[in-house]
C-alpha cells in the first residue's frame, strides 16, 4: 500500500459562489423553482447577476467546500478541480490553499472562465442555486494525479461530475486506483436534480466501486424512488458498507451492515443560509473516520461543522473547526 499523504483527497466542480439574499417573490420571477440546482448558461448568468442586487463572491463548489472543511479540523486534505486562469481562478486557488488545502491543478489557458454558482438566499435561510458550468467541466483523466489517489485515505467524490462525460470518466478512473490501492472511496449524491439524471449509473458505481454514501433525504429517496425515508435507508444499507443520511433539523441516520446509528442536529441560535451544510456535514464525519472515532462520534462531528455554516452566509467556515470541536468536546 502507498504511504499516506492525505487523510481525504476530495474531487469536484471547482465554483466561485455569487451570494445574494432575495424575497421569495423573486424566485418564481425568473423561473426558478426554491431549493434547486440548475444549469445555466453564460447569457442567462449574466440575466442573473444583473437582476440579482448586491451580492458577496466566495470560493465554494461542493467538494471543495468540504475539503476546505476537513483542514478546518485539522485534516490533511488535497482536492483535484478545474479553473481557467483568470481572476475568479486565481481567487479559488488562492482560498483553497490558505485554507490548508494541497490544491495544484493546472488552470486551463483557454476556454471557458472559471465556474460560477449563482446562490439565491430566501428568508427562511433556503437556498436555490443556478450554476454556469464553465472550466470545471474540463476536468478530465489527466488532471487525477495516481500517486495523490494511492495516498489518500479516502477519495471523496461529488456526484455533480457525473452532468459530463469527461468528468465522469475522471471520476470513475480514481474510484479505481483508490480502490485498487486499498482505500476507501465515498460519494456525495449533490442533489435530488442530479439523482434524477443518472440514477442507474449512480446505483451501479455505488454497489461496486463506493464504500460510503452521502446523500440527504431527498436525494436517497430519489436514488430508491420512494417516497418512505425508512424503506430508502434499507436499500441503502444493502447497497455499500456506509451510508451517511442526513435529515436536516431531524439530524442524521448512519447505517453499516444490521446496525443504526441516529444522532441529533447541532443546535443552532438561527439558520441564515443553508449552502453548504451537506458539504460540512461530510467534512466533520470524513475528519472523524480517518481519525478513527466511532460512526456515531463522526456524525456529531458532522453535525458541529454543518451547524457553523449555516449560521451566516457563505458555504466555508469562519471559524477553526478544531477549535470549536474542542469547546464541544468532540476532539
């Protein structure tokens, strides 16, 4: 086996965030239905951005923000995305790397800027996301480096990569040296949306090649196609060694061979913006399984980091995660 660099090496769509908050009024406006991702293009972001009023641009993208998450704790974590060598690039490379995060993909030199989500914040802390792709889906097979995947504990996947032939080809290439070299792989699911699109090829990579799943109630019930959360966590149970579901305020299922765990939500004095709790659930769990804590110790891990997030804008902590796990006596 490879020695190891990285406790987690984390693979997706490298995005810079456009933040605004809005009335909910706005969001049938302009077509949009609350709580979804969908996938723009360059005239519509543009549309966007104009009608969207004051907003706030941070580094984000869904494995980036948990990469960014697990250094928080501590972690040793390196990430793998693509961006163009222009402002918002620099800018992602840049906060990634102060962060504590190995970030060393090479920046495309032509085509498509750098992506961009376009994140819509209603009242009630909800977000709903409008994502113009640009570079990151020119991630390709040459941009995963097999030392840094035969390094790293756990190679976490983004289930965002799958919208590309390319990306999806990348993403399957280090499922399998990280296999091959004897770790472990896990995926997020992303969204219910992207469950939707490619639900038989998900369910086919996560019974052979993924040992841990992410996914949120909406997203297992649409990867089983059911509308009972218990009967979707069984078929999960059957299909790989971990999965990780999370329920928003109602906390967190963990499900390994007969055993369940159900651990409680962090609280929080006010929910403002929900980007990014998944990401940061993901982050404090991986942080608590490389280090080798029991499942149920992972999840409230999870549950710390995910609440930090939520209460105030943007999808990366602003506070050091070991120190917080500290104060809660977690770490």
């Amino acid at each position: 086996m490879a020695e190891t660099r990285f406790d987690v090496l984390c693979i997706g769509n490298a995005i810079v965030d456009v933040l605004a908050r809005v009335e909910d009024a706005f969001l049938p406006g302009h077509g949009l239905t609350k709580g979804m991702m969908r996938l723009i293009d360059e005239p519509t972001a543009e549309q966007l951005y104009g009608a969207m009023g004051p907003a706030i641009e941070v580094s984000g993208g869904s494995a980036g923000n948990t990469a960014a998450g697990i250094a928080s704790f501590g972690g040793r974590t390196a990430y793998f995305g693509k961006v163009k060598k222009d402002q918002l690039g620099d800018v992602f490379a840049h906060d990634l790397r102060a962060q504590g995060v190995s970030f060393h993909s090479l920046p495309a030199k032509i085509g498509p800027a750098t992506a961009r989500s376009f994140i819509l914040v209603t009242p009630d802390g909800e977000r709903t996301m409008n994502t113009y792709l640009g570079a990151c889906v020119n991630l390709t097979t040459a941009d995963i480096d097999p030392e840094i995947v035969a390094g790293s504990l756990i190679t976490y996947l983004e289930g965002y990569l799958w919208d590309r032939p390319e990306a999806k080809e990348a993403f399957q290439r280090a499922a399998q040296i990280a296999r091959e070299a004897g770790r472990k792989t896990a995926i997020t699911l992303s969204d219910s949306f992207c469950v939707d699109r490619h639900r038989e090829s998900f369910l086919e990579l996560i019974r052979n090649k993924i040992d841990i799943m992410f996914a949120n109630e909406s997203e297992i019930c649409s990867l089983y196609q059911t509308p009972d959360f218990d009967a979707a966590r069984e078929l999960a149970r059957a299909d790989c060694e971990i999965a990780v579901l999370t329920r928003s305020e109602q906390g967190s299922v963990i499900v390994r061979g007969e055993k369940t765990w159900t651990v409680p939500a962090h609280p929080i004095p006010k929910l403002v913006d929900a980007t990014g709790a998944g990401d940061l659930f993901a982050a404090g769990f991986l942080h608590g399984l490389t280090a080798g804590r029991p499942l149920d110790h992972c999840a409230r891990l999870g549950a710390l980091a995910a609440a930090e997030v939520i209460t105030h804008l943007g999808a990366r902590p602003e506070v050091k995660l070991a120190e917080h796990a500290k104060i809660a006596g977690l770490l």
